[in-house]
C-alpha cells in the first residue's frame, strides 16, 4: 500500500531541491521559485505551474517538464535533475 501519495486537492506542491545552486543567481531563482510556490495553493494538476517554472529558469540552459503530479527542472549541461516540485 502506498502512503505517501500527495493528495494534490488539500496540498500545496513542495519543492524538492536536489543539487546545490551553481551560483549565487541560480540560488536567488530558486528562491523565487520557492517563494512562488509558498504563495500557491493547492492545484489538482500541477502542469499548471509549468509556465511559471520556465519564466523563471528559461532554456536553452534549463529544461522543465511536468505531469499532473510533478514539474522537474533540469540544468541542460547535468545529467542530473535539478529540482522537483510534486
């Protein structure tokens, strides 16, 4: 049995920052990023905050993607997923 689904009516989505910032401009992004999701609410389908993701960390340098339950971010150069928000 699963027990740590997100229940994405009655929670707001978290951000989950899995590598440490390049520089002090990528850490002051993911600050925004963070105070951007401690404003939002509860979403059913958190492709919704997709556009804001990409506003912030633009390509060609970042990638992000998203499904209903998740948007990661991705530096172009890493292999490695930057961050997750779920």
């Amino acid at each position: 049995m699963l027990t740590s689904i997100m229940d994405t009516t009655t929670d707001p989505p978290r951000l989950l920052i899995e590598q440490p910032p390049h520089d002090e401009a990528e850490a002051a992004l993911l600050a925004k990023l963070t105070e951007t999701l401690t404003i939002t609410g509860p979403l059913s389908d958190l492709r919704d905050l997709a556009p804001d993701v990409r506003r912030l960390f633009p390509g060609p340098d970042y990638l992000v993607g998203c499904g209903g339950a998740h948007v990661w971010l991705h530096r172009v150069a890493d292999s490695q997923r930057l961050a997750i928000i779920r």
